[in-house]
C-alpha cells in the first residue's frame, strides 16, 4: 500500500474536477461527518476561485501565523 505522503503527491498531479470528486468521497466515507457542502454551492466556490473573483487561502503562510502564537 502506498505510503499517505505518496498518495498527497499523486492527488496534486490530478484535475480539479477529480480531486473535488476525491474529497466528496472521503468527506462521505467519515461516519462521523457533521460538514456536508452542497455539490451547487461547492461547484459555484469553485468557480469563483478559477475566475478570479476570490482568493483562496494560502495555507503555508496560515502555518506559520499559527506556529507565532
């Protein structure tokens, strides 16, 4: 079985499209998940991101803001 750390490289290489289908599916596979996006609010997020009408996060700088307190 691959190693988690080669299974993150792998999905970073797929569409966007099957990752989003990826999450949905581990997002379901959780029995104790309390957070479900609905598909159209999610696919219009999405689109709100490619189109440049949002930013998205940028999660390495949200880690060291957090290592800082």
């Amino acid at each position: 079985m691959p190693e988690l750390a080669e299974i993150k490289q792998a999905i970073t290489r797929m569409s966007t499209p099957d990752r989003a289908e990826l999450a949905a599916f581990l997002l379901s596979s959780l029995e104790e998940a309390s957070y479900w996006v609905e598909d159209a609010k999610a696919l219009r997020r999405l689109d709100e991101l490619e189109f440049g009408q949002v930013s998205g996060l940028n999660l390495h700088a949200q880690s060291h803001r957090h290592d800082l307190r």
